[in-house]
C-alpha cells in the first residue's frame, strides 16, 4: 500500500511538471525555430540541430555554438565559449541542491541539474518548500523535445524558405535577447551600465589593434569574462535579497 501511495504521488507531481512545463515547452519551440535559422547558416542538419539542442537546452550557449561554428572555428574554441556561456548554470543546479531531501540519491541530482534552465529553475523554486526531481522530469519531458523540435523545424526551414525570408526570421533572435536583456537593465543601473559597457567594448575590441586579429568567439569569451568580473566586484549581489526575490 505504501508503494502504490508513493508511485501515485510520483506520477501526480509529475503530471504537475509537465502541466506548468506546457507554455515553457511552446516558447522554447518558438525561440529554437529561430536559433535553428542560424544553425542552417552554420550548415547543420536537422537530426545534427535536435542532438545538438537536446544536451545543449540554452539560448545564449547554443547561439555562441551555432555562431562560431559557422566561423569554422576551432573545437576548443566553441567548447569554451560554450562553457562560458551556460556558466549560470552552475549556479542554478548549486542553489536547487540547497533544496533536495539530504535521501535524495546522486542519480535524481544529475538529472535534474541537466535539465536546469531559467524557465525550468523559476517554476521550480516558485513552488517552495522541499525540491521533489519528478515535479522537474515532468517539465523537461514536455520542454525538452519542444526545444530540439523547433532547431530541427528551423534547419528544415532554413533550406526551404527564400533567402529574403530566412533572414527576416534571423532577426527574431537578435529581438529576443534585446528582450531579455531590456528589463533586467531597466530595472538595475549597474546592470545597465554593463550591458553599455559591453557594446563600447565589443565595438572596440573588433577595431583595435590587437584583439581584432582574434576570432570573434574569442573576443567574446575575454569580454564576457572581464565585464562579468568588474560587475561582480563593483556591485556585489546581496544573496539574501536575491533569495527573497526569488
């Protein structure tokens, strides 16, 4: 009877997971649909786009991938500026391990923390109270195939639609970062003065002597590098208002 009870409420957060999970899983086909317009112009194939996004389930990581990829960069460059670029990640999966029953097993912790993205770490902490990973497998069940989907469906239409037309909807994507970025630096100053800061420096660095030799995913593996390390030590982020906050 115990054991019936647990698989039922197993199945019942996790039904919850891919409740909340459903308009996650209709943006993240959106957005990916225009990261896969990107992918086509770095040449990738539909089934190359899917794998890529299913163990790569970011934005701004996969952009930075698809980016110097069509650059024909090196692979260590784009597994750095990869890295460099999913970096808050890390963070994400370390603040939801504060949240796991101390019996939770090893194997539950790595499989959530590889479905940790901003949408996924927001509707889970939204919740409170004790992290329960089956609440996280059913949001990622359902967002996790939306996501790769719209990179395959982006790819599929990027060989088939007008060159006029493919890149119109490249700019989507350019228009979703203006969109993530805009309220984060509205709402904070010294937010806004990085994110200043970084278009002063990107368009310096891609003149100036020296680092205009550098490839372009280089350059933005120094820059993000040195911006986030003068954000981190001028403005200091109070990690008790951060968690009321949250």
């Amino acid at each position: 009877m115990k054991e019936l009870t647990l698989g039922t409420t197993r199945r019942a957060v996790f039904m919850e997971g891919v409740h909340d999970g459903v308009p996650i899983a209709l943006g993240y086909f959106v957005v990916a649909f225009t990261l896969g317009i990107l992918a086509k112009t770095a040449e990738l194939t539909p089934w190359q786009g899917f794998v890529t996004s299913t163990i790569n389930i970011a934005s701004a990581g996969e952009y930075a991938g698809f980016t110097v990829i069509a650059a024909q960069a090196p692979y260590l460059e784009i597994a750095v500026l990869t890295l460099v670029a999913n970096a808050r990640y890390f963070l994400m999966a370390a603040a939801l391990t504060q949240r796991f029953s101390p019996e939770t097993s090893l194997l539950h912790r790595l499989a959530v923390s590889f479905g940790v993205t901003d949408e996924i770490f927001g509707i889970t902490v939204a919740r409170g109270g004790m992290l329960n990973p089956y609440y996280n497998y059913g949001a990622m069940t359902i967002s996790i195939p939306a996501w790769s989907a719209g990179t395959s469906a982006g790819i599929l239409a990027g060989g088939i639609l007008p060159a006029a037309v493919v890149s119109a909807l490249s700019v989507a994507l350019y228009g979703m970062f203006v969109w993530v970025v805009l309220p984060a630096a509205k709402a904070s100053r010294p937010i806004g003065g990085m994110v200043l800061l970084s278009c002063l420096l990107s368009l310096a660095a891609t003149y100036a002597p020296v680092t205009s030799e550098l490839s372009g995913g280089t350059r933005t593996i120094l820059l993000t590098l040195l911006i986030a390390g003068i954000g981190a030590a001028l403005f200091p982020i109070d990690m008790e208002k951060e968690d009321s906050h949250a």
